[in-house]
C-alpha cells in the first residue's frame, strides 16, 4: 500500500466538521533525550503534539470528532450524548465540539472513590463552562465492564430529549466508533509528511491505549500511510483481550468505510500491559517520575491518568535497553492536561 493511495482513499473519506486549525506540530525532545544518557543510551526522541489538537485544551479525542459530529450533523441530530469517567477528557471535548456545531450535550459521567464528582474541577469544571446537560452515575458493580446504572441513564435520557422534540445522536465512550476511527488514520498520513520532510523514519510509535479508537485508527494509519513505525500501545486500563479485538474491529470497519481492501489482524495490535498500576486513573510511581522529567526537560504537560502512564512505559523500554539508539522514536501525546487541575490529580503528581 503505497502512501498514494493513502491518501486517495483519505480524499473519499466521510465529511468532517472541522476542529483542528491545521496539522499538530512534530518536534524533537533532545533535553529528554540527554536526561535519559544521550546518543549512546537513547534513539533520538520526538514528538506529535496532539495535546494541541482541537478546542478546549485539546487531545486526541478533537480528532476522533470531526468525523463523529460530521456525521451526527448528516443525521439531522440536534444533541450529543455521551459516556465516560467524572473526569473525562472525551467528555469534555464532546461538549465544546457540540459548542461549536450549534449542537445540544448531555453527559452521563461515572463518579469513583478518587473522583466523586462532588468537586466543580479539571474536566468537569469545564464540562459545565461549556454548558453540557450533566448526568453523575454510581459505578456498576466490582469487576463488571457493562455499568447498569449508565444504561439507564443514557435510555432515560434519551427518551427526555425524544419527549422534548430533540434529535440525540450517540456518542460511543472515547468517540471510539468506526467513523471517529478515520481520524487516526488521517493523523497517521499527517505524521508520515511531517517525518518525511524532516528525513525521520522512525522505529517505533508510542501512545495510550483505553478505548483504543486511538489506536485502531493509529494501526490501520500506519499501514494505509506505508509507514515503517511499530505502534506501540500503553494500555492505560485493564480490559485485554476483549479490547484488543475491540481495535481490530474498528480498525476492519473503519477501513471499510473508506472503500479499503486493508485489514488489521490481532497480532497487529502491540499493547503493553505493565504501566497502569492498579487500574485506570490509579497512580502509579513511574507515572509521576515521568510527568515530573518531561515538565523539567521539556516544559511539557502530562497527565497521571493517561499520557504519564504512557510515557513512563517508553521511559521504561529506553532505560531497559529495548530500543537501539541508533533509531528514532515518537511519542503521540494524546492531551490530558485537564486532569492536573483537580485534587487527585494534584496527589498523583506528589505536589498536593
Ligand atoms: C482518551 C484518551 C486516551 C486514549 O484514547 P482511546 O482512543 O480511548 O484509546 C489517551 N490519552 C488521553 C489524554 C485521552 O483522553
């Protein structure tokens, strides 16, 4: 697959709703490169700056958007719902891209010990600047992946707006849906022209991996671009292998929505299982560690929940030799900064 037809088949793709200003910057990390031994320790480090994407502080969940929002204005919808944790960053940029496209939002947000939804910060703070209909839910029982509490929230809420005379469009958690799918897979031509006009042929890609639309678009991006990076997914959460088979189906329907003869297989899909620690949003150590070393080298903003997890698995194959350092590797940051500015944040980070 030559990245001619890439981009031909990009050409056909389904409309966006645009919320991105243009391409994320591409640039190198060589402070954190010298921090982690230098050319003889570490391949050059660079980085995709998707925590620029899109309104409202940005992250990768703007670009899974275009795509979805597109599609829900096609469908004549008058409001978005959708799911995720108290502090969710899909939440947020859910109710800012529905600010944007003259759409109605209603929320259904899952409170936990850590964050009970009580306190007005972070992504929630901002979910009600943007106006959104909220909806706090309970968690669903220990160990259970359907939450029941979160069914009947989103049907009775569903059923109000119908009652109302509005038109609501589902919005599947993370955007992680075939069509938001495509937007990954257009990042992926996006980073193959940026690498390529500055010589780069990197090894490996680094991201998070929770709903894995991210990565889904990411694996099938990488392939249909002709580009020669092994994406390597940091899972942020447990939940393999059902979401390993997750990714391969949005993967497969997404290359079908572009005409796409293209599929991904499950042995196409690298996801690391040792940095999330207890479990998603739990901190972790090598978290901090890495937040703290990217901030003080790099002047960039991670996040506890998702892009430090992240980071501290690459800072991890780094330090344990993994990579030869005579090749280049990027990190895709996903965005997430909202989450510092909250209590839990604040304690994950060792500076509350
Ligand atoms: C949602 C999110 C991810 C994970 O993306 P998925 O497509 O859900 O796997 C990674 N980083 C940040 C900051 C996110 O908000």
């Amino acid at each position: 697959m030559t990245a001619h037809t890439a981009s031909a088949l990009l050409a056909s793709a389904p409309p966006r709703f645009p919320l991105l200003a243009g391409p994320t910057p591409v640039h190198e990390l060589s402070r954190l490169r010298g921090a982690l031994g230098g050319p003889s320790r570490c391949p050059r480090l660079w980085i995709k700056r998707d925590d620029l994407a899109g309104p409202a502080l940005g992250g990768n969940k703007a670009r899974k958007l275009e795509f979805v929002v597109a599609d829900a204005l096609a469908a004549g919808a008058t409001h978005l719902i959708t799911v995720g944790a108290v502090q969710s960053n899909h939440a947020r940029m859910t109710a800012a891209a529905a600010c944007m496209a003259g759409l109605g939002c209603t929320l259904v947000l899952t409170t936990s010990e850590r964050n009970p939804g009580t306190r007005l910060e972070g992504n929630l703070l901002l979910d009600r600047l943007f106006g959104a209909r909220i909806r706090l839910v309970a968690p669903g029982p220990d160990g259970s992946t359907e939450n029941p509490h979160e069914a009947e929230a989103i049907r009775e809420e569903t059923e109000s707006l119908r009652a109302a005379g509005e038109r609501p469009y589902m919005v599947a958690i993370g955007a992680s849906m075939p069509v938001g799918t495509l937007g990954y897979v257009m990042a992926m031509e996006e980073l193959r022209g940026q690498l390529d006009a500055v010589g780069i042929a990197p090894a490996r890609l680094y991201f998070g991996a929770g709903s894995r639309g991210t990565q889904a678009g990411v694996v099938l991006g990488t392939k249909l671009a002709g580009a020669g990076w092994m994406p390597h997914g940091i899972a942020v959460s447990p939940g393999d292998p059902a979401k390993t088979a997750r990714a391969v189906g949005l993967a497969n329907d997404a290359a079908a929505l572009l005409g796409s003869p293209v599929r991904v297989t499950e042995d196409e899909i690298v996801t690391h299982q040792e940095f999330y620690g207890a479990g998603y949003a739990l901190p972790t150590d090598a978290a901090r560690e890495a937040i703290h070393l990217m901030a003080r080298t790099e002047g960039i903003l991670t996040d506890p929940v998702y892009t430090g997890k992240t980071l501290s698995g690459l800072l991890a194959h780094v330090r344990g030799g993994e990579i030869d350092p005579g090749t280049s590797v990027v990190f895709l940051h996903t965005g997430g900064a909202p989450a510092i500015f909250t209590e839990a944040g604040a304690s994950a980070l060792g500076v509350g």
